[in-house]
C-alpha cells in the first residue's frame, strides 16, 4: 500500500485571490457592516488570522476588493480607447458595451448598490470608490467627449458635466440589476438600454451644420 496523497498546497500568491472572492460574495450577502472579518475567513475556508497577514482591516479588504475587480475594467477600457484612428463616437460605443458588460454581472454590481446603501455610515468608502471608480470612469468619458469637440464631432459643451449625465444612465441600470430585476417579470439587458441611452446621447451631442455652439 502507497503512502497517503499528500495534501495539495495552496500558492501563497494565490490566497489573496482567494480572500477577495469570498469578501465579495460576503459583502454582497450581508452588506459591509454586518460583515466581520471571521465572515469572510470561513467563506474562504481559512482562519481570521490568514486575512490579518494580507489586510490589516475590513475597510483595506474592500479596498482590495474594488482594485481587484472593478479596476481592471477601467484598465481594459482605458486601453480600447487608446486608438485615436477610432472616431469619438465609436470610443463611446466601445466604452458602453463596456459597461453594459459590467452591469450584466451580478456579483460586480453588487458593489455600487454596497457602497450606495452604507456610504452614510461608511463616507471613507464612499470616497475611496468615487475616486479609484467613478472618477475614472468620469475622466474616460470627459476624454473622449473633448476630444470629440475638439476634431468637430460634438458640439461645444461642458465635458466634465456631460460625462456625469453619460455615466449617470449606467450606474442606475447597474443598481437596477440588483434592485428590480429579482422581481420583474420581463427583465430588460442593461446592454439593451445602455445601447439606447448611447443612440439617444449621440444624438443630443452632434455638431450641428454650422459647427456653433449649442
């Protein structure tokens, strides 16, 4: 008779991966301040101490968290609008589809709803996601719509203020997945209506003949 397998051994490297998931799917059952630190440990199948060794507390875990999965969405979309031969138009095109990919996943969206929900208790988190999340994204899109001004695409507008009424139609379709789809009875893909903000905002920002202002 052989010796007994030898128990599989975790890559250290790996285990952090491994801490962020449980965390999120911690965080979307039982909201940032029910969650304890023992929570996320024994959904990961480890002891609170091992979290302690990567994280020092549960608000650097959510902060892991954001980085880990959200983050490199930003990143992707901040490389697929690089190309300037594309015009400014199908730069937002390629940044909805984007979104309506992120809005589509239910274990991502349920981080905006998270931070919405306990930003009065949590204004820290609330700030770290603006900033590492949301301001991206607003910097995106201000990018792309100036840019678009400036080669005569669009007209002349305040581009700051425009992307936040770009962006505001995605993160309510995100929160809409987590809210309302559970209980309609004819959920609509978040791409569907993301699509259709998309065609109705193009329409709303073209240049006119003239090229003048609005």
């Amino acid at each position: 008779m052989g010796s007994p397998a030898r128990p599989r051994l975790r890559r250290k490297e790996a285990r952090p991966g491994e801490l962020l998931s449980a965390a999120l799917d911690t965080f979307r059952e039982k909201g940032f301040a029910a969650t304890r630190m023992d929570d996320i440990a024994a959904r990961a199948g480890v002891s609170k101490g091992t979290i302690y060794l990567y994280y020092p507390s549960k608000e650097a875990v959510f902060e892991a968290m954001v980085r880990a999965n959200l983050l490199p969405n930003i990143e992707r979309m901040e490389a697929a609008i690089a190309d300037e031969e594309r015009s400014s138009a199908d730069r937002l095109r390629l940044l909805v589809t984007a979104f309506g990919e992120i809005a589509g996943d239910a274990r991502l969206v349920a981080v905006p709803k998270l931070v919405l929900a306990e930003a009065g208790n949590f204004p820290e988190m609330a700030r770290f996601y603006r900033h590492e999340v949301i301001g991206r994204a607003l910097s995106l899109v201000s990018g792309v719509l100036e840019a678009g001004m400036a080669h005569g695409e669009f007209r002349r507008l305040d581009a700051a203020l425009t992307a936040r009424l770009f962006l505001a139609p995605v993160i309510v379709a995100a929160l809409w997945q987590t809210t309302f789809v559970p209980v309609e009875d004819a959920p609509v893909p978040p791409a569907d209506l993301l699509r259709l903000h998309l065609d109705l905002f193009l329409r709303s920002i073209a240049a006119d003949a003239s090229g003048g202002a609005p």
